[in-house]
C-alpha cells in the first residue's frame, strides 16, 4: 500500500491550490516543501510582498500628487522604510499562515524538506522514502541572469533582494522592461530613486498590445523612470555598496556606462528543477529545461505528473492554481480542463495594465478578419475624479461574428476590469453581449460597456 494517494512537490499557488483539491477530491495528500513557510515564491517573494510594496508607495505617490487637489492639506508622509518592510512582511505572514490553516482544514500532510524523485511512486525528503500512486511536481521557477551579471542580493539583486534591500537606493538600475522591473522599477522610483530600465528590444512588456506598450512607457516616463531602449548589456560590475552596468546599443553597438547604487536583474524567469532526478528517472524535459506533459498534464512517466512555472506557458500564478485544480481532477479520476485561451496577464503598476486573448499583431498575423472598440478612461467620469483618466479599453472582436477575441486595458483596476472580458469570453460571448449589459455608474467599468459599443455603432461619451 502507498503511503499516499497523491504528493505534490512545492507548495506554491500550483502546488497548495493542487493538495486542496486533491483533498477535496477524496485523495489522502501531501505536499512536500522545503521553505519554512509555504506559499512559494509568489506569497514569500514576489506577487504579495511586491504589491504590498506597490500598494504602499501608490498611497505616497498620491500624497504627493493628488491630495491637495482634493483639499486634502499639509505635509506629505515622510517614509519609514524599515517600518514599509514590517508592514510588506506581516502581509505575507497573514497569507502563509492561511495556506498552513487550509492544509490542516483539508487534512494535508506539510512534508518539510526538499524532495528528489528516486523512482516512480517515490518522493525522497531528507532520509525517508514516501510512496504515492502519483506524483505532481510543482516546483516554480527561479529568476534567471545574463551573462557577465553576477547576483550577491546585495548590489545585483533580483526580485528576492530588492524586495528586502536594506535602504532605498539614489540610483537603480533595472535589466529587463518586463513585468518585474517595470513594477518594481515604479515602487522604487515612488519613493525616490531615480531608476533607468535598460530594455534589449525596442519596446517594453514583450507580446503586450503595441498600443499599450506605447501607452504605458509614456506614461512612466512621465512618472520619472528613464528607458534605453534596444540595448544588451553586456556586464556588471560590483564593489560593496556600488555597481557599473556596460550595456551596448544594437543601433549602433556602441558601449556605454551606468552608475547604479543597486541593479535589478529583471530578465525572466526558468523552471526550477535542481535536485528533482528528473534525469536519471528519465523525464522529458526542453531545452528551456521545461517538464514536457501531455494534454492530462502527466509526463513521460506513467503517475508523475508536473504543473505550472516549470511546464510550458505563462509563468503566472494563477495559470498554476488552474493547472493544479486539472489536474487534481485527472488523479482523482475526472476530466480537468484549463482554458489556456483565456488566461489574463496584469501589471500592477499605476496606471495597471491587463490583458486576455488576442493582440492585434497576433489577429493580422492569422490573417483574421477583426474589428476594434477602443474607449479612452478621459471619457469615464469616476476615473476623472478619481485622478485616474489616463489609458483606454480595447476590445477585439470577429468582423463577421462579434464574438469577442481579446481585449487590452491600460487604466484604473485593469487587473480587476479585466476578468468582466474573461467570463464574457469563456461563455463565447459577442462586444454586443457586454454592450446591452447594464453597468452600474459610475464605475470604471463603464469603459467595459463603452469599448464594447465602440465595436458596434459607437460609444455615448466619445
């Protein structure tokens, strides 16, 4: 008799989200994780304490800015960047312990340590061999480097360090126009760094709508951030407390030099593997070192099964949490199934910037006969008093059927706004569905319904 029905490798949105519902499912679980506490990355290191960090330099931003316009008088708040880390630490503290509470609801067993598949049907932690009819692995991914670009945590730091730096840097120079530096850039750059994001391509937050990428780089700017656009660089160098970043622009490769009192490396990201014996079990992996899986999310091995940032796909936790409930569903003997067509992608920056389906360059690519409805948030009154009229909403949909294809939204609540597309997509459903749907005003939602009308005779407040 196995020990076990199912064990899942890490606990992270994949992971944790995965054990539940194998509990759920009638399974007798474990989850193996070797962190001291669980949430993987995403609740220890990234997603919550960044937008505690983002959430909380937003509230300063706005004291700065926006208050006295509101008759809101007298000095903006001063920052206590030791008591801005206390607070980002007690929110991934309340959400780790929720995850340890779910697990005991649920009846979960926490194996601490970190595992190695010896065999199929066996997870090693430590000494001890735990036998299971199948096994998840759901290991995450690790921040990835450059060449010549050595990490201390220190100087040249990653999300985890700059999430823990010991004072807010004068300068900060990040590597990579994505997700990470761009949110990351925008919190320290709130609180008084001046930060210059070096981009290797021409334009920031790669396979983003070509609108919105324009959009949203204007828009930083003008918040204080400095771009180098299509530049690859090429080394850093760090002393204790300073750091020189050599970069090359691929216009004309001439070599140039930045002063950085921190550098963030925000260049992606790669599965996380080491130590599994993926090799020697003889699991198919990519040359990105990405766990091959099947449309069941098993791999080669009969009962070994992966999930999220360390298979195929957007590296994105909530992408993970679908895969996990699936394939939950497949252990137990059911049908799991995960829309990979309807997965949104956010940018907690401010203004926000999300998206589902389509992008345009995407639709013209296939050839696919399209139109657009595009509402500007100037034309929404909540946004104007709230200080948040900057960007737009953009809807795709079939010229000839209606049926909505994707949709891009720069602006207040994106991450939020967006999930009202999401469903309207996961039910096949046209602009004109959203447009006759009644929208409470005034919301920011409106510029949903405005955009949705704008595929079909026109928006009212445009």
């Amino acid at each position: 008799m196995a020990n076990y029905d199912v064990i899942i490798i890490g606990s992270g949105p994949g992971g944790y989200v995965c054990a539940i519902r194998c509990a759920q499912l009638g399974l007798k679980t474990a989850c193996v994780e070797g962190r001291e506490t669980l949430g993987g990355t995403c609740l220890n290191v990234g997603c919550i304490p960044s937008k505690a960090l983002l959430h909380a330099s937003h509230m300063l931003h706005e004291a700065e800015h926006n208050f006295a316009s509101m008759g809101l008088k007298g000095k903006a708040p001063s920052v206590d960047w030791k008591a801005m880390l206390g607070y980002k630490d007690n929110v991934i503290g309340q959400n780790t312990k929720g995850i340890e509470f779910l697990f005991k609801k649920n009846k979960v067993d926490w194996i601490k340590g970190w595992a190695s598949i010896p065999a199929a049907g066996q997870v090693q932690v430590g000494a001890e061999v735990h036998t299971a009819k199948n096994i998840i692995i759901a290991s995450g991914s690790e921040s990835a480097s450059l060449p010549g670009v050595e990490v201390d945590e220190k100087v040249v730091v990653t999300s985890t360090g700059a999430l823990e730096l010991g004072k807010v840097p004068k300068k900060m120079v990040v590597i990579g126009a994505g997700v990470i530096g761009l949110e990351l850039g925008s919190v320290y750059s709130r609180l008084g760094a001046e930060v210059t994001v070096i981009e290797y391509l021409d334009a920031i937050t790669p396979g983003m709508d070509a609108e919105v990428q324009k959009t949203m780089q204007r828009i930083l700017k003008r918040q204080g951030l400095k771009f180098v656009m299509g530049a690859a660089v090429q080394k850093t160098e760090a002393t204790k407390t300073k750091a020189k970043v050599t970069y090359k622009l691929r216009k004309d490769d001439s070599e140039h030099v930045l002063d950085a009192d921190v550098v963030l490396v925000a260049t992606g990201r790669r599965p996380y593997t080491d130590g599994l014996g993926l090799e020697a079990l003889g699991i198919e992996t990519s040359p990105r070192g990405q766990i091959q899986v099947g449309d069941d999310w098993q791999t080669n091995i009969q009962g070994v099964y992966a999930i999220g940032d360390c298979i195929d796909g957007p590296m994105l936790a909530h992408k993970a949490e679908d895969e996990g409930m699936a394939a939950a569903e497949q252990v137990a003997g059911k049908h799991g199934h995960v829309n990979y067509g309807v997965i949104p992608g956010v940018i907690y920056t401010h203004p926000e910037v999300a998206n589902v389906g389509k992008t345009e360059d995407k639709l013209k690519e296939a050839g696919h006969a399209y139109k657009v409805g595009k509402f500007s948030f100037m034309g929404n009154g909540r946004a104007k008093a709230n200080f948040a009229a900057d960007g737009f909403v953009k809807i795709l949909a079939d010229k000839e059927t209606d049926r909505i294809l994707g949709a891009h939204i720069i602006g207040p609540a994106a991450g939020d706004l967006i999930h009202e597309i999401c469903v309207a997509m996961e039910f096949g459903a046209s602009a004109e569905d959203l447009a006759l749907t009644c929208h409470a005003h005034p919301t920011y939602s409106e510029a949903i319904r405005e955009a949705a009308l704008a595929c079909g005779d026109g928006p009212i407040h445009s």
